[in-house]
C-alpha cells in the first residue's frame, strides 16, 4: 500500500466507542486523526484529506491518517461569502 499518495473522501462522519469512521456511497472508511475532531461535526457530512495507512496506536488496521476534515456547510458558507 502506497502511503505518501494523497486521499480525498467525502461523506457523513459518524464514531463508536473507539473510533470515528466516514459512510461513503461506496463504502465505510476508519478515520485517525492526530487531532481532536469537533463532536458537531459526527453525523454531518464532511471532506477528509489524509493518506491511507496503519496508525501506531491500531496495528494491523488501515485507516484514513486525516490531515483535515471539514464540514460541507462550513465550506459553503466560506464560498457563499467569496461570491
């Protein structure tokens, strides 16, 4: 598996007990973040740019290693602005 390549993936964010994880029309995505994730954002629909990869913290599982996550109506109140 490639880890330096770069990955984009949208959907609604969502956590168990253990772990945050993005629903994606194609299929369910685990999430690590180095970062605290905002709790207004689970259940919203957000973008997540990272690289797929194996965190230290779960060895053996691969997971989207979030650079960033964004919420879609921040986004659209940012370009709603712009224009």
């Amino acid at each position: 598996m490639n880890t330096n390549q770069t990955t984009i993936a949208h959907g609604t964010l969502g956590v168990d007990t253990d772990t945050y994880f993005l629903i994606t029309p194609q299929q369910m995505l685990l999430i690590d973040a180095a970062f605290n994730i905002e709790n207004a954002l689970i259940g919203q629909h957000v973008s997540v740019i990272g690289k797929k990869g194996v965190p230290s913290n779960a060895p053996g599982i691969t997971k989207l290693l979030a650079d960033r996550i964004i919420g879609h109506k921040s986004i659209a109140i940012r370009a709603f602005d712009i224009f």
